[in-house]
C-alpha cells in the first residue's frame, strides 16, 4: 500500500541517529492540555539524508521518480544502483524538499521527555 502524506504542522526536527544502526529520529512535539504528546518518525537501514535539523509546516511524502533520480545522482554508483523508489522519503517545507533514502518508516506516538529517544538500540527505559 503506497504511503499517504503527512503533515507536520509544528516543528519536525532531527532528534536523534544511530550511526551503527543507521536509525534516524525525527520528532514533532504538541502540547496537549497540560502535557506533551511527540509525533516520532524513525527512518530504519538510513542511507541517505539531506535535510535541516529543523523544519516547520513539513509534509512528508513518498518520493517521485524524480526524486529518486536526485538521490541516485547524489549517490555513488555502488550504492544508487541498489536504490529502490519506495526507499525515498521527501519532506517538503517552504517550498523546498529535503530528502530521506530509508529501507523503512514507522510512526511513533509517546509521551518522552526531550531527552529520551525512540531508538531502540539506545532506550535505557
């Protein structure tokens, strides 16, 4: 089932990455009533990322082939060559697209305090 866009209207920013693992965490945090409730994104097999460590009003969505053909350009030969369209996110914000390359996407929903990540590798809790 191909993804469907999801907006981001607060600020989404780079939260945490395991190089090891290669595990990016990318995080929207709302305040609901008196608490906070974050929004995680955690891109797994991360092999490619082009974007700000902030971003406000972002919409993520499933890259075109253009967008692929961006990220294989971007790429040495070794690797573009293994690239598959489904592997490349794109968050769009102002105008302008950033660009995720990711074997896999999963929307998280919790109440970590500003510290704490997502990533299961690193969580001590």
């Amino acid at each position: 089932m191909p993804m469907e866009p999801m907006h981001f209207p607060d600020m989404l920013y780079v939260m945490d990455f395991s190089l090891t693992h290669r595990v990016l965490l990318l995080r929207m945090t709302e305040i609901v009533g008196t608490s906070h409730q974050n929004t995680d994104l955690l891109f797994g097999s991360t092999f490619y990322v082009e974007l700000p460590v902030n971003l406000y009003g972002a919409t993520l969505s499933p890259g075109t082939d253009e967008d692929v053909a961006y990220v294989r350009s971007r790429c040495n030969e070794e690797i573009s060559v293994w690239i598959e369209p489904r592997e490349i996110f794109v968050l769009m914000a102002f105008d302008r697209k950033h660009y995720i390359g990711a074997g896999t996407l999963q929307v998280l929903h919790n109440t970590y305090l500003g510290g704490e990540t997502s990533i299961g590798a690193k969580r001590t809790s």
